[in-house]
DNA sequence: GCATTCTTGCATGCTTCCATTCGCACCGTT
DNA sequence: AACGGTGCGAATGGAAGCATGCAAGAATGC
C-alpha cells in the first residue's frame, strides 16, 4: 500500500469536487482576483457556522498562503481548534481539508507576485473604475508611510481624545459620515461622545456646552469639500482650549495650522463622487489608538457591549 | 498536553537559516520580488548534483507552489525519488524539507504591494496596525477583482437604483454611517432619496412608505455585524416588489440570497472595531454607476448644485 | 422553561508524509 | 580489470498531520 505508485493522477478520488456543476481541471493560470471570485462562488450559498465563516473569511483573503498551510496552522492562524479546519474543509465539499488545499493549490496555479497586472484588459469603461481602486490603494499606502514617518501622532491623538471626558466629533456635510461611524464605535468605548454634523449656531451651541461640561479635546473630520464653518468650529474649539486631532486631505490648509495633530486622508476623486475610503480607515485607526489608550477601561466597556448585544440576540447568525 | 517536549533534532521552531556564510540570520521578509534573487543567493556557489540541480531549476520558477507541495510530489513534478528531494534541501543547509518549506514561505509572505520589509523594524505595535492597512490594501483589491469577474453587477444596480423614482437606503448601526454617505452624495443626482437607519417599526413605516411612493429599487446596507432587522427589512423590500442591491461582506450569508444584486466589500477585522474602507469605496463606485446611469438629467442636477456652492462661496478654496 | 439540536474544542486512533538505511549502478582511479 | 567513491532509488521506521468520537456549552424550538 505504501507508495509504490507514482501515480501521476489522483486515482484516490480524494479531491472530491465540490457542489460545483463542472469540475474541470482550471489549469491554465488565473489571476488572484479571479481565484478569490472562484472561491466566492465555492462559498456562496452554503450554509456556514460561525468558525467556518471565520475561516471562509480567511481563506478568501490569504487563499495563496492557505495552500502552503497545514490544518494545525491554519487552525491557529485564525484562533479555532484543528478539528473545525477539517469539518470546515469536508462543510464545503471536499473529502478533508487535504482536498481543499489541492483544490487551493490549484486555483493558483501561478503565483501573483504583482497583482497590477490585467489593469489594461477589459472595456474603458471598467479600465476607469480599476483606476479608481488603483488610486485608493496608493491612497491607503499613504497612511502607511504616515505610520512610518509620524509613528506617535495616532497614539498622542488616542491619547487625548480617550482623555476628555466629553468628547465632541465635528465633520459636516460630506464629512458627516465619518462622525457618524467615528460615534458609533466610540461609543462603545468613551461615555461622552458628542457629534455635531451641522453648521450654523446649533453646532457652535453643542461644542460650546460640550466646553463647559469639561472637554478637553474634539475630533474634526474636514474632508472636501469642507464650508467655512467646519474651520471656525475648529477654531471656537481651539479658543475653548481644547485639543483638536483632525482627519482631513493631504492639501495642506487651514486645517493644518489650527489642528494639534492633522491626520491626512488623502480622498479618491476619480469617480463622480469623492471617495472616501482612506479616511474611513483613518478613522478606524484612530478608535483603534483610542481603545488602546483606554486601556482596561476601554476593554471592560467594550466587553459589556458585546455581552449586551449577545444578550439581546440583537445580530444575525452570530 | 502535546508531545512537544521531545527535542528532536528537527523541529527548530524557526525557519533554519542556510548553513551559508553570508546567510543573514533570518531572511528578513523579502517582497515576492525579490524571491528569485533570495533564492538564487541561497544556490548559488553550492555544489549540486544533477538531479539537485533539476529540482533548484523547479523550485526557482516555481517558488510559489512549492511552498504548497509535499517532498513526494515535488519528486512527482520533477520526476526524481522521494528522499532526493530531502537531500536536496539538507543539502540547502536546511534541516530538511519542512524547512525548505517554511522558507519559501515565508518568502512570499503575502505579495501584494505592501513593503512589508519596514514592518519588522519598527514596533510591534505599528506592525500592527500595517498589517492591518495591508488587509484593507487586499480588500480594495477584491472590489477590483469584482469589476473583472462581474463586470455589469455594478451599472445594473446603478440603472436600477437611479432609475426608482423613490429610493430607500437602509443600513442599521454600524452600517448607517455609509448610508450617510451614499445620502449624501446621492441626493445630488436623485430628488427622491429616503434612508432607513433605525430598526423597529419606524424604519419599517419609512419603507412602507416609500414603496407606496412608487419606489422600485432599495440600496441595502449589511455590514457586519447586522442585526436581523436588516434581513427583515430587506426581505419585506423584496415582498413589496422592490429590486435590492446590497453592499455586504464577502461571507455568504442571507443577504446573499435575498438581494438581487450583492455587492462584495471585506471589511477589515485586524483593528479593535471593523474597518469600512471597501465599503466606502464599493459605495463611490455604486454612487459613479447611479450617475452615469443617470445620464444627463443627474449632470444637471449635478451642475446645478455646483453652480449653487460655488455662488455661495461656501467652501475654501483649495 | 425545558428539551433538543447544533456547534466546538479536546483527546485519540489512524493515515500520510518525511528521514534514514541499504543496495545497486555508474565512474574515475590504480 | 578491480576497487573505492559517489549518486540515486526502494524500502522501512518514525513523526507529524489529519480525521473521528465524545462531552460541554450554546442556540433554538416547542
């Protein structure tokens, strides 16, 4: 039994095609992003337990790693036992986690060193949209080289941010939307989060009592384009001693004078409508560097929400 | 208790340098780019017989998979005996073939564009949060791998979605803040926008409403971790005739099922919260997709309210 | 509220894979 | 021509990896 074969050919029938109408041997090279498409089409549809979306997830964005992988690696990778690797692998078809990895191993029958590559294919029209992506990539390449060059500025700003006791977020406009996301996370870690999202004496009224109930610091959100306003809310803010972090676009500008820490958020604009994504991801390692400047505080907040909401079965298969 | 007491001469625990004078203590993390030369500095000036120099030929065009394939198959692949491809890697320097393994690898830590060689110099903490911009880096990638495989998801929806004379945009919690976004720029190109960010009877009343309004499309927003009033609320649209695009992450789930069209958007799961980056940029491209199925009438629109800002004078100038 | 089903991690037996030993073939040397 | 050296593949023992049974905990349904 031992291995006298060179079976150049699986005749073990251990790669047990998954669900999939026709299993035919994909062998000329696909790109990653087809293969991440491949694999979509694998899990789609398929009923899945928590751990198996867990590592469904994982799989989806390390698919080229995964097939190097051992189950045991695997398995500690992504936090869960050895056995739900293997009941995952055989929960999407295959005879055991074995069968995945070959079905892996194939799928990338090429390594994509470099992924920018079939940027000149398809129409004009999807050539634009890739470009767009292509930009808010070098966008979010940005805020790594800001993680290089100023490695404090997001801690000092967590710092002081998690510090105050009232913490009032300003962006109007298309900028609301980032206080609007900023809030909803904070709050799960700081008591005192205040927003304001609209000009006029009603914003410069809520900074103002945030003042007085002891704020020390604000958060600014001034993405493009941002009215006269968002600068002396700013500013009324910077009167009232408060110590301002703001997340705002590369241009430099007003903002860049009156903030203590400017974040810079460099925003897309080769679609119709600006986007944001690299400041979405500022924004997210900003309450990152908030909850770490929290510390157990933070933590124990943090944990008494997810024990609320497990409570009230507020969210979906989880 | 895993037998990992025995201190077999093999398992180092780290990937065993090459017994090579010049051989750096740990191969840094090299980008994919620099695989070949690593690897051609590791064979070169060995002395190899025959057969090793046909597996260094494979491994070297092939450095990608290898690190995938078991010592009995690369054999296979090379059509060599099994034990001389142990040989080969001892005679690497290498403890055996595991290690081998493990160090094309780590070779190809993961390849997209990210210089991962500044992450392990600076702290762990910024390694971190790298890492976690290097996800998000991949998740943008995805949306692009999306624009390949399925070209017309996105001008359908957008058809769709401009063409419903009213148009509901729902996303609870977590995902209201890019419901805000796409409102805000949406109302731009579209007169009848409503949004639905509160669960429970108010948001569905609101979307009662506007299908009685004569709505014939809904934007539903479901990132992680929704609520089951978003799956309600999605599946009372569908009830109601309404055409669903969705803005979801990747695992499948029931939004899978229940939208027509099920836009993909990893969110980034490496920092304390959730990470919306794809998101936002997946919402510009739908938003892009509306305005240009809005044709004419939405650049008017579009220009009418530039026109407007800029008599205001309401933004600085940039 | 309780029972049932499901999910998950732990422990263990089994399978696969890998390293070593041995014998044979080839080659250069005496 | 004989011999020592070397390179290679076959076979085997051992180790790592993988799959399965089992119990505890959680979710779900009645």
């Amino acid at each position: 039994m031992t291995s006298s074969a060179r079976a150049s050919h699986n005749q073990d029938g251990h790669t047990a095609p998954p669900s999939r109408p026709e299993a035919e041997s994909v062998g000329h090279d696909v790109s990653s992003g087809d293969a991440r498409a491949e694999l979509a089409a694998l899990l789609s549809g398929r009923r899945l337990t928590p751990v198996q979306r867990r590592l469904a997830q994982y799989v989806t964005e390390h698919h080229g790693q995964v097939a190097a992988l051992g189950a045991g690696e695997l398995a500690e990778r992504t936090g869960v036992s050895q056995p739900s690797v293997t009941r995952f692998a055989q929960a999407l078809g295959f005879e055991g986690y074995p069968g995945l990895r070959r079905w892996l191993r194939e799928l990338r029958t090429d390594g994509p060193s470099t992924s920018q590559r079939h940027v000149a294919e398809g129409a004009p029209e999807v050539k634009r949209l890739q470009q767009a992506v292509a930009d808010e990539v070098a966008n979010l390449q940005y805020l790594e080289a800001q993680l290089m060059s100023e490695p404090t500025a997001l801690s000092r700003a967590g710092t002081r941010l998690t510090g105050s006791p009232v913490l009032p977020i300003i962006g109007l406009r298309a900028s609301a939307a980032i206080v609007e996301h900023v809030r909803f996370f904070a709050a799960k870690i700081h008591g005192g989060v205040r927003t304001v999202t609209h000009a006029g004496s009603m914003g410069a009224d809520t900074l103002e009592q945030c003042a007085s109930a002891g704020a020390t610091a604000a958060l600014v959100i001034a993405l493009p384009r941002y009215p006269r306003e968002t600068i002396e809310l700013l500013r009324q803010a910077r009167k009232r001693g408060l110590w301002v972090a703001a997340i705002t676009d590369t241009v430099p500008g007003p903002v860049h004078r009156d903030a203590d820490v400017a974040l810079q958020a460099p925003v897309g604009d080769r679609l119709v409508f600006d986007s944001h994504a690299a400041a979405a991801l500022m924004a997210g390692l900003l309450l990152d560097a908030m909850a770490e400047a929290g510390g157990t505080q933070a933590q124990r907040r943090l944990e008494a929400f997810e024990r609320h909401a497990s409570e009230q079965q507020a969210f979906w298969p989880h």
